[in-house]
C-alpha cells in the first residue's frame, strides 16, 4: 500500500493524533483480553503458591490452587490458561514416562479446572524436557537427541492430554514429523476437535532462563537445544517449518520468542494468513518486571506496550504471563 496525501500544510499528519477521541478512532491495531493464553505453573502438593525468584509476581501452583488461578482469569476475560508442570530431579527418569501417565501434575490439573471452571480453554505443553533426567524436549542416546523415538513418546504425551479434557495440544519440541503423527492419533482416538497450536518457529534463545528455572530443567538440562531448536540468524527456515506444520494438521502456529522475533510473525502472517501467535517468554517478562522494580520504566504502560506491538505485528494472540495484569487494566479494574 502506498498511501496518497496532499502537500504540507493541506496534510498535517498530527491532526489524527490532536486528541484521544481522534487518536482512538484512527487506531490500526488495538488489545484485547480476547488476544491472551496465560502460561501457569503445576506442582505437586496442596494449598502451595511457590514464588519463583527470576519471574516476580509468577507461582508454582498445587493443582488446587491452578484451578484458582484458572476461575481468576475466567472472571477476567481471559479466554485460555497454559499449563506447565514443574518436575524435581527425583521425578525425572530417563524414559519420560512421567510424560503421559494419566496422573501426572498436568492431568490433574486439567481434569479439575474443566470440572470447576469449564468454560475456559486448556492448552498444554507436548515435549519432554520436564519429565527428562537429562532436561532435553527429546530422548537422549550417545549424546544425539533423537527424533523418531521422541515422537512416539511425544504422542503418548498428547493423548494423555486429550483425554484428561485439553482443547489445545502446544507441541514445543520442534522434532520433525510431529504434527502429522499427532494430528493422526488424536484423529484415530476420536479426538478430532483438539487443537494444534504448534511451536513452528521456536529458536535457541537465551530468553527462555527463568522458564527453565520454573519448570525444575535448568540444573538438569546436558548441553544445550541447537541441534532441534533454530538458528537466531534464520527467517526462511522458519517459513519452511511453518508450512510444513501446517500442512501436517496444525490448526495454528506460534514464534517463540516474541519481541525479538516480531519480522518472523510479521512474515508468518503475511505469508500464511493461518492464525499466529507469539509467546512473550519469561526473559522478556523479568526485563520488563526487573527494569519496573528499579523504578526505570512505567511498568503498566511497558506491559501494554510490548503487548501491542505482537497485534502489530499481525498476531492474533499472545501468550503472556502478564495476562491477568493487563486484562485488569483493560477492563479497567
């Protein structure tokens, strides 16, 4: 698009910014509680709330108190909760087989929030890094994290899922052929309406430290994710794994990081038209929550504002763990 205007002083472009009533109705792109999926923490226990030291204002929940956690995002608007389990050393083994037991944390905490709070949206994490002893999305043999084996396991992992009652399975471990091999067991098993939201674009980043310190990986995890997670200096790649993914069944497809890879969902969305999210990961939230605390930034308006810019950059959602502040503010409570 190649806008036409009229010579200055017959277009002055500061007439559409003179005041709110103007700016708002000139507005390009705007935020709503609608656009968020909160990532929350499961443990085991009861009645535990664990603070987690490099995410302020984030908790490892006993399932008892996800299901609270879950009824306060439904009061608020937010339409879906992620679920992530946090696993000790001592629950970890080198089969993964935590991964799809029917009663693992995850479960647990699907099943009682689609009984207390049922009109919520379930997503879950599908990879293997917290049931891992070694901390990898996938088996480890001879030091290679092998892909073929992983997927067996991974689709174990999605049909535990589906049948505790999620809605949106999040494959996060960027092994090859997943999406075509769960979407056709989640078909063969009669689950033919849950979700794929696929990590299509997930890359080695140095943003995803306090996640791992919140999911119990960091003192597990043996080298690191280069071999299956992408290269930072990469784009065409990740439209590759996009259309690979969706061709496989994905129904939406999700760049992770967010912030520093807003041009990948840009191009993802011009591209592919599918529905695109972004996943504003715990690096980019401690910044954010670290540089508030200071006093060097207005936290609410820099929330908001890194918010935006995923909708501006074509997004249809985001998942934040800013979620429930910023849709108190959106509805102005």
């Amino acid at each position: 698009m190649r806008p036409t205007q009229a010579p200055f002083p017959a277009t002055r472009l500061r007439r559409t910014r003179a005041t709110p009533a103007i700016r708002g109705l000139v507005r390009q792109n705007t935020l709503s509680v609608d656009d968020f999926i909160w990532p929350v923490f499961v443990r085991s226990g009861e009645g535990i709330e664990e603070p987690i030291p490099s995410m302020p204002g984030v908790f490892r929940r006993s399932v008892d108190k996800v299901v609270e956690a879950a009824r306060e995002a439904a009061d608020l608007g937010i339409p879906a909760i992620c679920i992530f389990p946090y696993t000790g050393i001592e629950e970890r083994t080198e089969d993964c087989a935590g991964a799809w037991d029917p009663d693992n944390h995850a479960n647990r905490a699907i099943r009682a929030i689609k009984a207390a709070v049922p009109e919520i949206a379930i997503m879950t994490d599908v990879a293997l890094d917290t049931y891992n002893i070694n901390g990898h999305d996938g088996f480890v043999e001879d030091g290679e994290i092998v892909n073929d084996r992983t997927i067996e396991a991974l689709v174990k992992m999605t049909l535990s899922q589906a049948e505790a009652g999620a809605d949106i399975i999040g494959p996060s471990d960027m092994m090859d052929g997943r999406i075509g091999a769960m979407r056709s067991a989640l078909e063969g098993a009669g689950h033919q309406n849950v979700m794929i939201l696929s990590y299509a674009a997930k890359y080695a980043s140095a943003f995803y430290g306090p996640f791992r310190d919140a999911v119990g990986a960091s003192g597990a995890l043996t080298g690191d994710k280069k071999t299956y997670q992408m290269d930072p200096g990469n784009s065409d790649e990740a439209m590759r794994l996009i259309e690979r993914d969706l061709a496989e069944g994905a129904d939406m497809i999700m760049v992770k990081p967010g912030l520093p890879y807003l041009d990948i969902c840009r191009r993802a969305r011009d591209t592919f038209g599918a529905p695109t999210f972004a996943y504003q990961v715990s690096g980019e939230y401690s910044m954010i929550k670290a540089a508030a605390q200071q006093g060097w930034i207005d936290e609410d308006r820099v929330m908001l504002e890194s918010l935006m810019a995923f909708k501006r950059a074509g997004c249809d959602g985001i998942l934040t763990y800013f979620a429930p502040a910023a849709a108190r503010l959106l509805n102005g409570a």
